[in-house]
C-alpha cells in the first residue's frame, strides 16, 4: 500500500455530517510527520486521478479544506468509507478506500471507466442556530503562517471591499455583525452556510455565521478572536474582503 520510506499512514471513516467540507487530519500524525506539509496538497486515487486540496491550520486542527468536496463528490465517497491516506512527499497523499459495504475496494478507484454516475452533491445543509453567542471553545489559529491561505504581505488592501466597525460599551460585549448591505453586493447568499476565515497578520480564526431577521452575525468564533487580539472600546477594526469563494478577510486593527 505504501512504498518503503514513507511515512505511515493514518485511516478516516467518511461521514458526510462530519466530513462534507472538510477533512481533520488527525493531531497525533500532524505533530510527528506532517509539521511541514505545504498549503497546497494533492490526494491521489489508484487509477490516476488527481485533486489538489487546500490545507488550513487552526489551533484545533489541521484540515483538507478547499478542493475537499469535489474530491467527495468526483469519487462518490460514501458515508462508513474508509480512507487510507499515505503521505508520499511534497503534500501529495496517495489515497486507498474499503467501501463501507463490501470492505473492498470499489472497481472504479482502480478503472476510471468504470466509475458511476456521481450522486447529488453530498455536501449536508448546515443548521443556522439562533444563538449568536459566541462559544468559549471557538477555533483560534496558530500564530504561524503554515496555513498558507493569504500571503498577506503581497496584498494591495486598500483595493479590496471592506467594512469597519468601531466598538462602544455596547458592541464589545455582542457578537460581530456584517453587514447585510456589504455582504448582499459583494458575496454570494450560500456562502453564509461555509467558514469564513479572519487573518491578522500570521493569524487565521475560523468563524461560524448566521443569518437571522436580516442580520448576518458571527455564531461562533468571535469570543476568542476578540480576546486573542485584545479588543477594546474605542478600538476599530477594517474588515478587508480578500476572498469571496472561501470567504476570508483580513483585517487590520487600530487602537
């Protein structure tokens, strides 16, 4: 399964409530074979097929995250599939699936002419809580720039869209909201379903959205961007749009 000299595998059992857009590399391979994974990763099937994937390092984990879901979809990987992924250098992982029926693996991983008509997108519909304060378990980035999703210096900000917010008495103690006016012109609806990413500096926190009586509002994730970055009355943060599909801001705070 995988050559001499590589480093050992790790196993996931698909689950499309847990896995639809995202995959969670686990901690224990991370710290002992993978500190040094490049941001951009490719997963490899036996009959050739390729996809790049993107990587996202958060303090809670380390993640396969865009170019995830089309690797699900374009391989119909099911839920109970088990996946072994064998890195083999350079952020590329030769994958191997046992279908959670048979235990074998599917005819089409080794013949592509063989492979199904793809099912509807199994990407789950993601429940909007009602609930807008933020959790005390919100995901907080390392300080690192191993996520490599913004390469921040290279970034002409003043070109891109953004909204400010200046925080009183009263909003320092609420959850952010975004704009609706802001988010309607320059960002799709769905988008409010999937994460999105606040950089400061080397720094990325994902946040969890809601959209509920015409507000847009962090659900999870602001408690800890706002602790880690000592937030304050009077302070003002500009909220850069910097990605509109994995929807990702910088954002640059001023005392």
């Amino acid at each position: 399964m995988a050559a001499s000299g590589h480093n050992p595998p790790f196993v996931k059992i698909y689950h499309s409530q847990v896995h639809g857009s995202s995959l969670r590399i686990p901690p224990q391979w991370v710290q002992l074979y993978g500190r040094d994974l490049p941001p951009q990763c490719f997963l490899v099937m036996p009959n050739g097929g390729k996809w790049d994937v993107r990587l996202l390092n958060v303090e809670n984990g380390c993640y396969f995250r865009a170019g995830w879901s089309s690797f699900v979809v374009a391989n119909n990987i099911k839920n109970g599939d088990i996946l072994v992924f064998t890195h083999v250098g350079a952020g590329v992982f030769q994958v191997i699936r046992a279908a959670a029926l048979t235990g074998c693996p599917p005819i089409y991983d080794y013949d592509g002419a063989l492979w199904p008509v793809s099912e509807t997108d199994l990407i789950p519909d993601l429940e909007t809580s009602d609930d807008y304060e933020s959790s005390e378990t919100d995901s907080v980035a390392s300080s690192d720039n191993a996520d490599g999703i913004l390469p921040i210096k290279s970034l002409a900000i003043e070109e891109h869209p953004s909204f400010t917010v200046t925080f009183t008495k009263t909003t320092i103690n609420k959850t952010l909201e975004i704009p609706l006016s802001f988010w309607t012109k320059f960002i799709r609806e769905s988008a409010i379903e999937c994460e999105t990413y606040f950089t400061v500096f080397g720094g990325t926190w994902e946040m969890r959205l809601a959209k509920h009586k015409g507000h847009i509002r962090v659900k999870r994730g602001w408690s800890h961007f706002k602790q880690v970055n000592r937030l304050k009355v009077g302070m003002t943060c500009c909220f850069y749009l910097v990605d509109t599909e994995e929807v990702h801001f910088y954002v640059a705070i001023h005392p």
